[in-house]
C-alpha cells in the first residue's frame, strides 16, 4: 500500500510537470502569436503610411501636370500673340513702302 502511494504521488508529481510544462509551452506560443500579430499590425500601418505616400505622390505629380499644361498654354498664347503683331507690324510697314512708291 506505501509503494501504491508512492507510486501514485510520482505519477501525480509527473502529471504536474507535464501540466507545468504545457502550460509553458502554451504561454510561449501564446507569446510567438502575439509577437506575429504586432509584426502584423506594423506591416499593415507601414502598408497604409506606404500608400497614403503614395497617394499624395499621385496628386502631387497630377497637380504639377495640370501647371505644367497651364503654363505652356500660356506661352503658346504669348507666342501667338507676338506672332500677330509682328505680322500686323509687317502688314504695315508693306503699306507704308506701297504708298511710299506711289
């Protein structure tokens, strides 16, 4: 009877450090779960900071084309102009010769 108890607090001593160490090993992946799920959550905030960047990268690069386009209608404008008082200068000046020779 003194061996069966024996025997038996062994098994339950056993049976409790194999508790224990389940439990650890549990609280481990319970922390490798965690630690997975923060590296997660960083990569999904970088994923969106990464994209919010690149939405204003976008609107930016839009907004430039719009002034560039701006900008050359203007000067293809100035362009025009000059070339039609230099024609109207031209136009006169060829009046002003014609009446001169008659």
């Amino acid at each position: 009877r003194f061996e069966q108890e024996r025997l038996a607090k062994e098994a339950e001593e056993a049976n409790a450090v194999a508790v224990r160490e389940r439990l650890l090993q549990a609280r481990i992946a319970l922390k490798a779960r965690s630690s997975e799920k923060a590296r997660l959550i960083k990569d999904f905030e970088e994923a969106k900071l990464a994209e919010y960047c690149l939405a204003k990268d976008v609107e930016e690069a839009r907004l430039q084309k719009e002034q560039n386009l701006e900008e050359a209608r203007l000067a293809e404008q100035e362009r025009l102009k000059e070339e039609a008082r230099l024609a109207k200068e031209a136009h006169l000046a060829k009046e002003e010769r014609l009446k001169e020779e008659a």
